[in-house]
C-alpha cells in the first residue's frame, strides 16, 4: 500500500507537528489519519454519513471545530466550502495542513493561498497536493458568511448543494405533485428545504420530516421552513429509522459521490423509500433522464409509473412498496 501524503510529508521529515490537539476538517471516511497520534485527533465533519463513519471507528468527531494545535483542511469539492475551512483553521489553530487531490482544486487553492503568504512548502502524490503554513489572518475574508436570502428567496449558504438557484428537477418534481398528498410525509435528501413549501400546500399533510445528511443544508432548512408540521434530521437518508412508516416520499435522489458519479446512491434512496414507506405508502421521485433508476424502482415497487418530465428530467409516481 502506497503511503499517503501526509505520511510522505512525516516521515520525510519535512513536516513536523507540533504538540496539542489535532482537527482533521471534513475527511471522507477513507482518508488515512493513521500517522497521526490517535489520542490527539479530533475528526470534524458536516456530512452525517461520513460523521457516523468515524464515530464507528472509534475516533473523537464533532461537526464544531475546537481550537487547537494543528488543523487539517482535506479539500472539499466546493471551492467557497474549501476556502471558508482555511479562514476556519487559521483562526482556531497554530499551524494549518491543506490535503486535497487535483480534481477537487487543490492545485488552486495552492496558488490562492502561495499569492498570500508567498512561498509554502509542498508535496505533490497520488494526484493531490499538500501544503502547509503558520495560521495568519491573510484569509479572514474567506471565512463563511451566515446563511442568506439569495435571489431565488430562500437562504443557502456555501458548500450546499444548488446553492445560486433552484435545481430544476426539483422545481420540477413539486409542480407535478398532486392536489392532495398523504398525511405522514417525509423528503429524503432535503438539502435546503425547497420542496418542502409544495409539499406543505397540499391538502391532506400533516407532518413533513426532512432527513439531509449535509449539515450546512439542513441548517439553511431551517431558515427556509418554518411550519410547525415539520420536523428535521441530521441523518443518512439510506439508514434513517422513523418512529413509525411514512404515508408518502419526496426525493430528488443524489448521484454523485465528490465528482464522481455514483447511480447506485440514487438506488440506494430508492430501496430506503420502500423500507421506510408503509403498504400503502407511496413515492414521488425525479432524477436525471439518463440515470437507469427504472429497474431499481420496479425490484422496490410494484407499481412503476413515469407521469412527467423534460429532456433533461423524469418524474416517477411508485406505490406498494416491495420488501
């Protein structure tokens, strides 16, 4: 096994660390803490699914940064998301550690970040960067604003997904819903709560759960939904466990794992609807046209029916959820 950067960077002798604490900044559940001293490292994380991975593998994580020592910034794919856990390190740590792969930007926030503080040391493997620094206030204005209005009227924030604008497969999946809707409803994968005001106008709901495993998301939901039927979970859409079956599912089902696409995510949501709907429950969905969900909702459903959609979109109906 190839060693990482970080352990090149070590073992090389060309980083050391200092003592203290250690806060790793949004680390996908694969990345490779081993060179660190477990007992000093602190995972913190957004993105539940990942969160709860940790957790499982014993290490300390929170969704807060402490301070401490040395913070770690593994390079999300969102460049605002990438510059705001900068500002975030710096202002909470000693010495500041940036890791990404070329494909996530790395290479550009390098070079934002070197026009700032000029020369900084630099390892390039594996297709990535790491780089490092003393935390300096040079980056305070890339720190994160609150949540805000934009102009599409709801409140979005950095690193959330469809962020400047509403996802049109969404706008499109709530002007095919129906006039009345089931009692019990829920939204897996909500983001920042954009369906939830369609959904929440029908007749017949009484209480709307929105399970989104980004934090930040479900954050801006918060802002954006405000009716007292709904209720919020920080949660992976695909393990969620409710109280008691749904009524009726809405979901515009993710399909990209970082950059890579990953249609078996969107399947994965689709038999999560059909485990967590009741008998009678039933399922609106749209996904891209050119994802193959069709075979993966007639294994969960019995009844399959595509009733609307674009070029770009289509919108399916399922009832009688298989198990």
């Amino acid at each position: 096994m190839s060693q990482s950067r970080l352990s090149t960077a070590l073992d090389d002798g060309l980083l050391s660390l200092p003592q203290g604490d250690i806060a790793v900044l949004r680390p996908p559940a694969t990345y490779d803490v081993s060179p660190l001293p477990r007992s000093a490292v602190r995972i913190v994380h957004g993105f539940f699914p990942d969160y709860a991975a940790w957790q499982a593998a014993d290490h300390i994580v929170m969704d807060d940064m402490p301070s401490v020592a040395v913070a770690i910034v593994v390079v999300p794919r969102a460049k605002a998301l990438a510059r705001a856990l900068v500002a975030t390190a710096c202002a909470r740590a000693d010495m500041v550690i940036v890791d990404g792969q070329k494909t996530d930007g790395v290479d550009s926030l390098f070079t934002s970040c070197r026009k700032r503080l000029g020369n900084l040391p630099s390892i390039t493997k594996g297709h990535g960067r790491i780089f490092w620094f003393a935390a300096s206030d040079a980056f305070a204005d890339w720190a994160a604003p609150p949540p805000a209005r934009g102009a599409h009227g709801y409140y979005t924030t950095a690193g959330v997904f469809s962020d400047g604008s509403v996802d049109q497969g969404s706008a499109l999946l709530s002007a095919a819903l129906p006039a009345k809707l089931p009692a019990r409803m829920a939204d897996l994968g909500a983001g920042w709560g954009y369906l939830a005001a369609p959904v929440l106008a029908r007749a017949g709901v009484r209480s709307l759960d929105l399970i989104e495993a980004e934090k930040l998301s479900l954050d801006c939901a918060r802002l954006n939904v405000t009716d007292p039927r709904v209720r919020f979970h920080w949660a992976d859409a695909t393990q969620f466990a409710p109280e008691q079956p749904f009524d009726g599912i809405v979901m515009n089902p993710p399909f990209h794992a970082g950059r890579t696409a990953e249609p078996a995510l969107g399947r994965r949501f689709i038999q999560a609807a059909a485990r967590l709907l009741a008998p009678h429950g039933k399922l609106w969905m749209v996904a891209n046209r050119h994802l193959p969900y069709e075979a993966g909702l007639s294994e969960s459903f019995r009844n399959v029916d595509m009733i609307g959609g674009n070029g770009a979109f289509k919108i399916f109906h399922a009832t009688r959820p298989l198990r």
